[in-house]
C-alpha cells in the first residue's frame, strides 16, 4: 500500500547548516500494517513522514501509494490519498468554522470544495453517526465552533477527519504528544479503534516507547536519517522498554538520549 523506495533528502545543501536528513530509505507497509516509528531527536521521523505527505521534494527516490508513483505530486494532489493527524491539536482544524463545517470540508479531501453542496441532509446523518464512534457526544454540537472545543476533543476530530474518507495511508505525527496522559490514552484507543474498524494502513511517530510497543503491528527505530531496527509483531510483543533502549546502544555504540522519548 506503500513504498518508500531509496528516498534521500538534504537540507541546506552547500552551507554550513548542510544536514543529511534521510539517507536512502527503504520502507514497505502492506494493506492494513500499522507501522509506529520511534528515534531520538533528529533522528529524520518527521521529515520522513512529510516525504510521504509532499510537503517538499525529496533529493532522490520514489514514493508510491497503492502503486501510484506520487513522487512528482504536490501536497494537495497527495490529499485525496493520505490522511494525516498533527501533534498540535490546533492543526488540521479550522477554528472558526463550526464542527459540521470542518467534517464538510474534510469529506471533500482530494475535491472540488463547496460547502452549500455538502451540508445536505444525508451528509448531516453521516456526520452525526461518525461522531458517535469518539463517544465524545459530538453529535449533539454539530454546530458548534471548533476552537471551544477542548484539546482531546479537537484531536479526536482531527483523526475522524483525517480517517473516514478512507485514505490509503494515514499519517499520525506524535498526534497524542500535547495532550495530557488520560487524554492522550483516549487518542491513543479512539485510534487503534478506528485503524482496525476501517482496516487503514498507517504510519505512526511516538515519543512514547510504550505507546510504539503496543500500539500496531510493526515498528521502525530510526537515528540519523535511517532505519536502524524493525520490529514484526512477534518481534514487538515480546520487546521491552529496556531492550528496545539495549538494542539501540548495541546498533549505534552510544546511549539513547533519554530526554528525547516518554517511557510510559
């Protein structure tokens, strides 16, 4: 469902601020893989993810989607095929639109956008049964504006939106690191959740270590612009914490930078 294939990408080429931020990476995640991704700080997760998302060009290298080379597409013609969650909860929603509105505009992902054309009634019905998944009584406040809603709820938004379009991939960068621990447990099943209900493929970044070894079904460590361990399923259900961490100093001869991951 997708490929990254050889993908290289650096940033300030020729300058003193030069930084190799992937370098030749290979990833393949099959329909329905859900696959965390964990590294120190500037270890190239974000950057990866946003290759995948076209938020810029990469060097060299190919990224395909459902067999779809999406290499040479802008971000926006990516849309209609990856759904994507932010750490920010304050990202990927519009504040001063109501909840009906945001939900609108997000069924139109990949679309010519109108809103008269989808506030129709039965669009109203599907909204409403969609928001009834969060458990958050959403769709009683359809009309309500998005920025009074509170951190967890908006988040929990910004993944319906980001999901029941159905993309081919979705995206999950640190979506649960600004909300406070019970919040973010209430991400964290509303995701694996809707993941499985809808059987999406997904690709997700976690500063948690606990949170990557129970969540999905793969994981991926990266550092320095590669991937430097995978985990399959067996692999990670029997992996702790602590050798995880282990495996990292073996793998890299230095020691895994505490500060920059959650332990649970």
């Amino acid at each position: 469902m997708l490929r990254v294939e050889n993908v290289s990408k650096t940033f300030n080429v020729n300058t003193v601020n030069e930084k190799r931020a992937l370098n030749n990476i290979n990833l393949k995640l099959h329909q329905g893989d859900f696959v965390t991704v964990i590294g120190t700080n500037g270890a190239g997760k974000s950057t990866l993810m946003n290759a995948i998302a076209g938020v810029f060009n990469i060097d060299s290298g190919t990224i395909l989607v459902d067999g779809k080379d999406v290499t040479k597409l802008k971000e926006s013609q990516r849309a209609k095929y990856i759904g994507r969650v932010f750490q920010n909860p304050l990202a990927g929603t519009s504040p001063n639109m109501t909840i009906e509105e945001n939900l609108a505009m997000a069924y139109k992902r990949g679309q010519k956008r109108g809103l008269r054309l989808a506030l129709n009634n039965q669009k109203k019905e599907f909204f409403k049964s969609s928001l009834e998944l969060l458990e958050l009584n959403l769709e009683s406040r359809l009309q309500q504006k998005v920025g009074l809603l509170s951190g967890g709820e908006r988040q929990a938004l910004s993944l319906l939106m980001a999901t029941f379009t159905k993309p081919k991939v979705l995206l999950l960068d640190e979506h649960t690191a600004a909300l406070d621990p019970k919040r973010a447990e209430l991400i964290n099943k509303l995701t694996k959740k809707i993941v499985q209900n809808e059987k999406l493929t997904t690709l997700m970044i976690t500063h948690n270590m606990e949170h990557a070894l129970k969540l999905g079904n793969r994981l991926i460590m990266m550092h320095q612009g590669e991937i430097i361990l995978e985990l399959d399923e067996l692999q990670k259900k029997k992996m702790t914490i602590k050798e995880l961490i282990d495996a990292f100093e073996k793998l890299r001869g230095e020691q895994f930078a505490l500060d920059s991951a959650v332990l649970g």
